[in-house]
C-alpha cells in the first residue's frame, strides 16, 4: 500500500525542512510505501530552494511550484491530482496537526473507512477570537446546509483513492474542500488528537483568507441567503400593512400625523435592502461567471520528481 501526502507550502521556509525530518522519521520503516507532494503556492521566501534541495536528496519528495499565490484549497488540489496513493492526506506544513497521527489515519483507511477527519480536541496557540469564530460559522453553516460539516476538524485528513478522484472530477470552481469531503459521502470516521502550536515562523492564514473561505463554504452549500429577500420581503410587507393601520386608527382617534413623514425611514431602509439582496444575487452570479469562464484553479511553474 502507498499512502500520498499533500502539503501545501506558502512561504514557509522556516518550516518545510523540519516538516521533513519529522514526516520521514514517522514513515520510514512501516509497511506502507509513501510519498511527500509539497505544492509551493507562489511563495515569496526561499520555501521553493528547500523544497528542491530536499527533492534532490530524496526522491520521495515531489514538488510542484505555482506561478503565483493561487490559495490553499487550489495547492490541496493539485496534490491530489499529482498523487499516486491509495490513501491521500492532506495536512499543513506548521506541524500543529502531528505527523504521527497519520499512522492512526491509515489504520482507519485499513478498516474500510474512505474518509478519515482529523478532529482536534485542542488548539493551542490560536486566539480566542478565531476559536470562537469558527466554532459559531461551523454551528452557523450546519444550520442552513444539508451536508453537514464535522466541527473541530480542518485541512488535516485522509481520503481515499476513489474519494480522491471524485473530488478532482468535480468542475466546480473554488471547491470548498472541508465540505465536499463530507457531501462525497461513503463511510467516514474520525481520529482525535491535541493540535500543537505552530512551530516556526507565523500563520499565513490571514483573516481576510478565512472570511473569503466562509464565503465559498455558506455560497457552494447553501441555498439560504437567496431565502432572506422572500423572509424579509413578507416581514416588511406585514410591516408596512401595520403601519397603515396605525396611521389610520390615529387619524380616527383624532390625532393627524402626516404619511409622508413615515415614508422616508421606509423607503431608506427599503432601499439599502435591496442593496443588500442585489449584493448577495452577485456572489451567485459571480460563482456562475467563474464557472463559465472555465479558466485553471491554479497554474504550475515547476515540477520537480513528477
């Protein structure tokens, strides 16, 4: 059996070689054969010059190199089409997630599991506020999904050979990962373990970068914010319908206020609304643009032992 493993690399040069020592150390003497795909997504460090010292030394380390920073989920994809396993895991390279898990990883594979979620009981070295963020966006999006995200649990998996591919297969743009490894279906299971504070260098995982994964996660899952305009519509209809009634109850009672003064908070409100609604009818078209122009997820610069 072969076990491929997908690290997606952004200007972690302080990272990757130890990442290496510590992966080769955990795989080196099993049963299974393995390789390390290191996908570079157009770092700006010296993370692509240790890659290829380490591809050279090894031939069990393949790189490829984007031509530019096209995001994480597109480097998770390339690994995946570049990999050759029966079981594929995709991890990052920081080392919060610890590379021996992935032996308990395969052990879950060997049992006839084709999807293995590494969920953390831990995470040190976070913020409470992105701690509390992402647990209420996964309780947020569960919510308003049918395939429901496991909690807890990141870009640290192991999938199978046939899940793999399926997930490759896709068309969509912008794939959101976390959930079409979970929509996919087939049997799935979990392995718990204690997530490590990153150990070289800084998260690139800005908050900009989790907004705009949030975004693609509540868009590509969710039919529901095209629902708010028909739950507000009928809200602010019956709205309106009260207030003609109070107006008219007052000037019967014999106090006269004038309709127009009540028509320009309405037709504010109203109005940035429809601003609001128009802006998210544009993320679906803006999905739908991306889909027709068909353009590559990612483009790859070099290749280095593939």
């Amino acid at each position: 059996m072969k076990v491929s493993v997908v690290v997606p690399c952004y200007n972690e040069e302080l990272s990757v070689e130890r990442f290496y020592r510590e992966a080769t150390a955990v795989f080196s003497g099993q049963a299974f054969d393995y390789e390390l795909i290191f996908v570079d997504d157009g770092s700006s460090d010296n993370t692509f010059l240790k890659l290829d010292e380490l591809a050279k030394a090894d031939a069990k380390v393949k790189v490829l190199s984007f031509s530019r920073n096209f995001g994480q989920q597109a480097a998770i994809i390339c690994g995946f089409r570049a990999s050759t396993g029966d079981a594929v895991v995709e991890m990052d390279c920081d080392l919060q997630d610890p590379v021996e898990v992935v032996l308990e990883m395969v052990k879950r594979f060997e049992e006839g599991f084709e999807v293995v979620h590494g969920r953390r009981l831990s995470r040190k070295g976070e913020s409470r506020f992105k701690k509390s963020t992402a647990k209420a966006y996964y309780k947020f999006l569960n919510k308003i999904t049918t395939s429901k995200i496991p909690q807890n649990t990141g870009d640290f998996k192991l999938l199978s050979r046939r899940v793999c591919d399926i997930i490759c297969e896709l068309s969509e743009k912008g794939k959101y990962l976390r959930g079409l490894e979970s929509w996919v279906g087939f049997k799935q299971t979990f392995v718990d373990f204690e997530r490590h504070a990153r150990q070289e260098g800084e998260t690139k995982y800005t908050l900009k970068k989790m907004v705009r994964l949030a975004k693609d996660g509540v868009i590509s899952f969710s039919e529901w914010p095209l629902t708010l305009s028909i739950k507000f519509g009928i809200g602010f209809s019956a709205l309106s319908v009260i207030a003609a009634i109070v107006l008219a109850v007052l000037n019967i009672c014999g106090v006269y206020t004038h309709p127009l003064y009540y028509l320009f908070p309405f037709n504010g409100l109203i109005g940035g609304l429809l601003m609001v609604f128009k802006g998210i009818s544009d993320m679906y078209l803006h999905k739908t643009y991306e889909q027709v122009k068909a353009r590559p997820e990612y483009v790859i610069d070099k290749k280095i032992n593939l």
